[in-house]
C-alpha cells in the first residue's frame, strides 16, 4: 500500500453506499444531525489500529462508524406500534443491503489489503428531529505498510 489517506478511504465508502445502497435517501460523511430523508446514513471515523505485521511492515487498521437512522416520530410521546414494526423491518432491508455492498468491496477498488467482517448493533435514540431507531454497522478497512 502506498500512503495513508483516511479521508480517501471515507470516500470510498461514501462511493460504495451510494452506488450500491438503494434503500437510503441521506448520505453523510460527517456526524450530520439535520437530514433530508430517512432512512439516513452518516460515516465517521472511529478510530485506528497500528500494530507491528513483519520486520519490514505493519498492519493499519481504519474504523468507520456507518450509522443508519429511522425517523421513528417527531417526539417521543407519538411513538406507535406502526411506526416501530416498519422502522423495524426497513432497518433489517438497509443493514443487509449495506453488509452485501461491502462483503464483494473487500480491497476497496485496491486502496486496503482487505476489510473485515462488519458487525451491527441496534438500539432507539433521541435526536433534534425526533426518535429514531438506530443502528451502527462497524467497517474495519485494513491496510499492509512497509516500514
């Protein structure tokens, strides 16, 4: 691998989730709080991972936070049933669509040496416009440097 570009790898993500990704309407590359659709996606960065791989090289881990977002209702007092089983299963349509877009996506068009399994987890919170159920499918890009 060549040099290390953290924002080269976001757009790279950004590019897959919106060719590959149909059931979304709002894609962010920061921690957008104002959307313009639902469901919505944001991609941040986590964090990074730099450990020693062989005498001449060492393995860089990069960790994207995708997190998808339903609008639920405008206050948490509306809150029904309804809303809830279609939040559901829209929620389960959009994380596999963006587990399937990244699991033929493993080299990132050459950028990494290879990307992890992502894992999701799931939960309901409040934000500005309202109460969402959430979910957070972590990405773990990998990357060989030599030393």
């Amino acid at each position: 691998m060549g040099t290390t570009s953290i924002n080269n790898l976001k757009h790279e993500i950004m590019d897959r989730i919106s060719s590959q990704v149909t059931t979304v309407q709002d894609v962010s590359d920061y921690a957008k709080v104002n959307f313009s659709g639902f469901p919505a996606v944001t991609v941040t960065v986590a964090d990074n991972e730099n450990e020693f791989w062989s005498v001449g090289e060492n393995q860089r881990a990069f960790n994207f936070d995708i997190d998808i977002y339903i609008q639920l209702s405008k206050g948490t007092q509306t809150v029904d049933d309804n809303a809830r089983q279609s939040a559901e299963r829209i929620m389960g349509n959009v994380v596999s669509d963006m587990i399937d877009a990244f699991d033929s996506f493993t080299t990132f068009g050459g950028s990494a040496d290879f990307l992890r399994a992502a894992p999701s987890s799931w939960d309901d919170l409040e934000g500005p416009e309202g109460f969402y159920r959430h979910a957070k499918i972590k990405l773990q890009v990998v990357q060989i440097h030599a030393v």
